[in-house]
C-alpha cells in the first residue's frame, strides 16, 4: 500500500527548501523528494549548488558559498523534522485526489506515495553550450547570470554568449562593472527586440562578434578567453576574457508536468495571481518552474514560503470541509 502524505515537495533549491522549513513548523510532516546528484542545475539545491560566492542572499555581509547556503537551507529544513529522500520523482498522477508520485520505476503499478497536496519546486536549468570545459570552469569566471555574479568582474574583460534580449540586459548589466563586454553571436543579426538593441549597439562598452560560435573556454582553473570559430570563413581565433557568461536561455523542469498542470507558451508552470495556486487544486509551485522574470535566490525563496502557507491553508480547509 502506498504511503500517504499530506504535503509532498518535488525538488529542493531555495523555493523547495523553504516550503520544507515552514511545512514542517505547521506540523504538516512534509516529504521532500530532493533529486539526484548531477553536474547541472536539476540537482539537490539547484543551481546555487553551481555556484562559489553568493553576495547579494541577505543576512550574509561577507557572502556565503552557494553549497553551503543550500546546506544551511537543508539542516534547518530537517530540525523542524522536514523528511527529506535524495531520489528523483520519475512520475506524478495528479488528475485525482490524493495525487500519486512515482519514485524509481515509473512503470510500476502502485505509485511509491499518495500526496493530500504536492509543492512543486524542480527550478530551471540554464542552457549551456555543451562544451566540457563548461564543468571544469562554472563557477570559476565561468557563469549563467550577471546579477549573481557581475560584481566579481570590476574592470575585467567579459564575454556575453547568445542573442536575445536575455543576452542583452545580462550584457547591460555587466557593462556596470566590466572595462568590455563582448557579445558572441552566431548569426549576424541578433534575436532580441528592437528596444534592446538599440540600447546595446548605443552602449560604448559592448562590442559585437558576429557570425560566430564559442567553440571551447580557455582555462584550466579560471577562465582566460574563448575559442570562437567564425561560421562563415571557418576561421578560429581566441578573444581573451576573465568572465564568460552563457546566456542562451532557460528551461524550466516541468517535463513530469506537461498535460497535467497548466504552462506558459515558454514552458514555465502558470500560477494564479500572486499566490502559488496552479491549475490543479491542492498542487501549487513555486520558484524558478514558475518564475521567468525574476529568478533569483531570494525571490525564490520567499515563493516557497507563499506555497507552503498556501498548502497548509488549503489542507485546513479540507479538514473543515471533511469534519
């Protein structure tokens, strides 16, 4: 027979783990099936697992490493006696009460658990370029958003990756901090809207490389260029930089969820208004699967909040209703 419970969490980044934290203070006994250890960001702790200093995450004036953050998440999580399963979920029923979660065979008759309630926090990935050297610098001068890490690349020469306007602002915003930024682009014509472009091609600290694709980043430990081949004349040269930023797009982990729950045209999890309800009553979400604007740390965090009292006040009013 399965295991029912009232609330189960699907991943465990900030929004996860916070929804565990304040689950578990209103006694509810959360589960949290956390993920798989990997080299990408659909991982227990998410993408601040990926990450070295963290400055902006209040409450930590010297910064914070981002494992340790997330392991600071985690023991606060399991003091207030959040159960926490280092598995991923492999398949999910929600077309009925209670919901079914799959742990393991996603084939097997009998779902591992029955859930009152599911918070679903799986996060987003960031794309990269599927280059090795990507796992060997990440983190070290190698890196998915400017706003985490800009800062650490005052006066450095820096390369933007991609052509949208994701590209663009991630561009804009390091010109804050960088003595040049570079955008690399393999077309000759860029993705973004006009509004951004015009703002970039005004800007005097961006230049363009067009036509072309990063073929590898130079470094052993930290970054000190990329090897870009131009697409049309096939030529390679290196530009030589001390930040890289890949910003090519995300991709939310919604994949268990396509059919079941109600997404945006760009895959993202659709939440009601400003609370974490989705299209499901008695599923809710919260961080990075159902935010495309923000994506930062703390917004995400404060997400998980929402959802867990979200979930307990929704729990309570089964209980009402069931008396």
């Amino acid at each position: 027979m399965s295991d029912l419970r009232n609330v189960i969490i699907i991943g465990s980044g900030p929004a996860g783990l916070t929804a565990a934290i304040y689950t578990a203070r209103a006694d509810l006994e959360p589960l949290m099936i956390e993920g798989e250890p990997s080299s990408t960001s659909d991982q227990p702790g998410g993408q601040l697992m990926l990450t070295t200093d963290v400055e902006n995450f209040p409450g930590f004036p010297d910064g914070i490493m981002g494992p340790e953050l997330m392991g600071n998440f985690r023991q606060q999580a399991l003091r207030f006696g959040a159960e926490i399963q280092t598995a991923r979920v492999s398949r999910v029923d929600l077309s009925e009460r209670p919901f079914k979660v799959w742990v393991g065979d996603p084939d097997a008759a009998a779902p591992t658990y029955l859930a009152r309630s599911v918070i679903v926090a799986t996060g987003a990935s960031a794309l990269m370029l599927g280059l090795e050297s990507e796992r060997r610098l990440l983190g070290h001068g190698l890196s998915t958003c400017a706003t985490c890490d800009g800062f650490f690349f005052r006066d450095q020469d820096i390369v933007v990756v991609g052509g949208g306007d994701s590209a663009l602002e991630e561009a804009m915003f390091l010109t804050r901090f960088g003595r040049s930024v570079t955008i690399v682009h393999r077309r000759k014509e860029l993705r973004a809207s006009k509004i951004m472009q015009d703002r970039a091609f005004a800007n005097d600290k961006i230049t363009f490389v067009w036509d072309s694709v990063v073929d590898d980043i130079v470094g052993e430990s930290t970054v000190e260029g990329v090897q870009i081949r131009n697409t049309v004349t096939d030529e390679v040269s290196v530009l030589p930089a001390s930040g890289v930023f890949v910003a090519i797009g995300h991709r939310p982990n919604t994949d268990l969820f396509v059919g079941q729950l109600t997404l945006k045209d760009n895959g993202y999890l659709i939440t009601d208004g400003a609370t974490s309800r989705t299209s499901v009553e008695g599923v809710f979400a919260c961080g990075d699967v159902q935010d495309d604007w923000y994506r930062q740390a703390i917004t995400a965090a404060g997400s998980g909040c929402a959802a867990a009292i979200d979930a307990e006040r929704w729990l309570e009013a089964q209980d009402h209703l069931a008396g």
